[in-house]
C-alpha cells in the first residue's frame, strides 16, 4: 500500500516510487472544480435506478451549493489578496521556521505584496513570506530624522489659512482707514 506524505509518494512495501498521477492525487490548491462537479452528476444520472429515479430538484439544489462554494471561495481569495495589498507600507511582525525548525519573528515595513499561481506573498526587510506568516499589524512608527506627512500637510494647510487671514485683515484694514478719512 503507498504511503502518502509530504515528501512524495512511496511504496511502503517495496521502498519504491511511486508516480503522483498514476494515483490520481490531487495536489496544492486543486480542489474539486466545476468540470469534476458535473462529472459526478453525470455519473450519479447514468448510475441511478430506474424504477426510483432522483429527483430533479436534488440535482438543481446540488448544483446551486457547489456555485455558492465556489462563489465563497473566490471571494474570500480576493478578500485576502485585498488585506495583504493593504499592508504595503504598515508594519508588520511575520515568522517563518529556520532550517533547524525553530520559529523565527522578523518585524518591518512590508515593502511589495506579490499574488502568483494562488499564493499571496509579502516582502518584509528584503524577504518573502506567505501572507498566512503575519502574526501582527502595527502602526508604522516614524523615522526620528523623518517628519509624519501628515503633520507636513497639515502645517501646509494651517500656514496658508493664515496666510489667507492676514491679507483678509490688511484689506479690512485699509478700508477702514479710507472710511475714516473720508
């Protein structure tokens, strides 16, 4: 009997190889898709007796399920690749396991996210993780030598309101003393 594991496929008698495909297993992300959904509904037609047929609203319900599977988990897909997207520029706390197993916490600033083949990834100090390495989201702290944007704009705003105030009273000013002299 094969042994399946994370390393392969293997005989457990023999100690041999085993190919993948010839036991048809699936691997990574590959669910059951729709293709595999109508296979099966075929069958169940083709399989089903005659003097008790099923029922065409089974069927019809089967059917509304699996798209509403599907439905849920392609959104819940673009939902996590729209929280990783958001994490650009925040800082973050992310482990990852070292080659002797121990757990490894890095903290950073997430630099780019990257979503390829179904894996969301994130780059923290120059390095990739999976977006299911985050264990926390901080505020990002500003560098010492560094000014909040924030503040800047809002000093911006308040230094041209004053401005604006200034030439206000200048012009109210000067006409006053025109009603006066007159």
């Amino acid at each position: 009997m094969p042994e399946i594991n994370g390393y392969g496929t293997q005989s457990a008698r023999y100690g041999s190889q085993v190919d993948d495909k010839e036991l048809n297993i699936q691997t990574g992300n590959e669910g059951l898709q729709m293709q595999d959904f109508l296979n099966l509904l075929v069958a169940q037609i083709t399989n089903q007796d005659a003097m008790n047929p099923m029922d065409n609203t089974e069927f019809i319900s089967q059917m509304a399920q699996f798209s509403s599977l599907q439905a849920m988990s392609d959104l819940t897909k673009m939902a996590i690749e729209g929280q990783a997207t958001s994490l650009i520029g925040k800082n973050v706390v992310v482990a990852d396991y070292d080659d002797m197993g121990r757990l490894v916490k890095d903290e950073g600033i997430v630099q780019k996210v990257t979503i390829y083949g179904n894996q969301t990834s994130l780059y923290v100090n120059d390095k990739e993780y999976f977006y299911s390495n985050v264990m926390e989201v901080k505020q990002a702290e500003p560098k010492e030598d560094e000014e909040d944007p924030v503040l800047d704009t809002l000093k911006g705003i308040l230094s041209g309101i004053n401005k604006l105030n200034a030439a206000e009273s200048d012009e109210n000013d000067g006409g006053n003393t025109d009603e006066n002299q007159e």
